[in-house]
C-alpha cells in the first residue's frame, strides 16, 4: 500500500494470510484473541478494552465490520463515519493489536472459525454463558471458541464513552 507505513501495512490481513498467520503464532505456542466490531470514532473505552483484551493474551486480533456490513448493522444514517481502510489503519497503529481483517459478513463467526482463537473477548454489554443466539447479550462464535478448548470473556466498559453518545453531541453542537 503505497504511503502507508510497512509497520502498519503488515498487520493489514485478508482472511487467508491471517489463517496463515494465527497458525504461525498457534505452532509458537502463543496464544491468541479475537474480537470484533465497527470502532468507527476510536474513543478512550475503545482503547482500554482493546489494550485489557491484549493484556490477557500474547496476540489479539480485530475483525473490522466492511463498510458495508455497517449499513446492515443499521448503525444510523452516514455510518460508518470513516471507511473500512480508515479503520482498518488507526487500529493497526494500537499496540494492543497484532492483527486487522476486514470482513463482509453481519457477524465474525465465519472468521472467528477459521482461526479458531484461544480467546474471544467483546464488551461488558454481552454474556459469555449466554447460549441463545437469539439473545442479544449472545456472543457470536462463543460457541465455536469453547468447544476448542478456549475461552470466552466479556470485559467491562469505561462509562462516558460511545460513538453514538459523540455523533449527538457532534450535531447538537453544530460541529
């Protein structure tokens, strides 16, 4: 990618040199976490559940919603905020993260059963022990990661943070 940084180009993965990748970490004996989301306005309780998730193993991977699986989330008009190679470099640029890949589908549990992490981590607003997939407290790929011998955790949030609470205040104050 012509300008980007080699630091920040390598952590860049398409679903295929990431199966490569975790294998490699996976045959090192490391251990590896996953989580995923939209991180469209990185805010300080994004940074700190990314960097208490990588503090639990030795490399923790992010599954990025595609541009266009934002719009199927129905996260708001204009969302995302920022495209899906925007994202993908800022959180690239977090020590906390080791790996980025983008990917189309509504939810990770394709993905998450590709690499098979050892870890799944996603906010304090889900449930690791629920296992009705129609809850919304339910954790895509919990399942999947459990029945591989891993673990599934839910880390709290840093009240006063969220990008919608910041999209409001952005229009009321006319920004």
């Amino acid at each position: 990618m012509e300008g980007i940084h080699p630091f920040l180009s390598k952590k860049l993965h398409s679903k295929q040199s990431l199966i490569k990748q975790v294998s490699a970490w996976k045959s090192m004996g490391l251990r590896v976490g996953f989580t995923n989301g939209v991180f469209d306005l990185l805010h300080p309780g994004h940074v700190n559940y990314l960097q208490e998730a990588a503090s639990r193993v030795d490399h923790l991977v992010l599954g990025l919603n595609s541009d266009e699986s934002v719009k199927r989330l129905g996260k708001g008009p204009g969302r995302p905020i920022n495209n899906e190679f925007s994202r993908s470099i800022v959180l690239a640029g977090l020590n906390s993260i080791s790996a980025v890949c983008v990917f189309q589908e509504d939810n990770p549990e394709t993905l998450i059963k590709a690499i098979l992490p050892d870890m799944l981590f996603k906010g304090g607003d889900y449930d690791p022990a629920i296992s009705d997939t129609k809850d919304k407290r339910y954790i895509v790929g919990s399942d999947v990661v459990k029945s591989n011998g891993g673990s599934v955790q839910s880390i709290l949030f840093v009240t006063g943070f969220s990008t919608s609470e910041t999209l409001k205040k952005i229009k009321k104050d006319g920004h």
